[in-house]
C-alpha cells in the first residue's frame, strides 16, 4: 500500500497558498482538463482507499470532511498554490 508521503494534499495547498478552503479543489478542476490521473494526481476513493484516507485525516493533512480525496504530485500541489496567492485578475 503507497502512504502518499510525498504526494499532497488540496487542505496542504490551501495552507500553503494561505487561501481559503477549496480555492485549491477549484483551481485543480480549472485545469483538470490538462492533467493526468495516476500521474499528476490520484483519487483516493473511500470504498477502497479507506485505510489510506484515515491515515491522511489522523495526520491532519485533508479536511475532516473530506470523503474521497485529491492528492497531487509535488509540482502541480506547488503550481496550484502558486495560482491560489496569485491576484484574482491573472488567475483567468
């Protein structure tokens, strides 16, 4: 089973972007259409990937909330925080 340790988090964007809940989440869906799952992002579904997820919420690296998570590859995790501090204006 992979721990995910280097891969990261939407809540971990946010904190890092020092944004506000989900501006991460939106700005990954923004692009989704250019990304690659498996490579630039995998999904963790509860159904299979519940140990997994519960390791990530003990740790306090998703939202408490969260029911199937995002996790992003270091780059696009650091891409999106980029565009999250970016100002509104040229994030279109």
């Amino acid at each position: 089973m992979n721990d995910y340790r280097s891969w990261l988090s939407l809540r971990e964007v946010d904190l890092a972007a020092g944004a506000a809940k989900g501006s991460g989440f939106r700005l990954f869906k923004r692009l989704l259409a250019e990304l690659s799952e498996g490579t630039d992002f995998v999904v963790l579904q509860q159904t299979h990937d519940h140990e997994a997820i519960e390791r990530l919420r003990r740790d306090g690296r998703i939202y408490a909330s969260s029911v199937n998570v995002v996790l992003l590859r270091p780059a696009l995790a650091q891409r999106l925080a980029q565009l999250a501090r970016a100002p509104a204006k040229t994030q279109r």
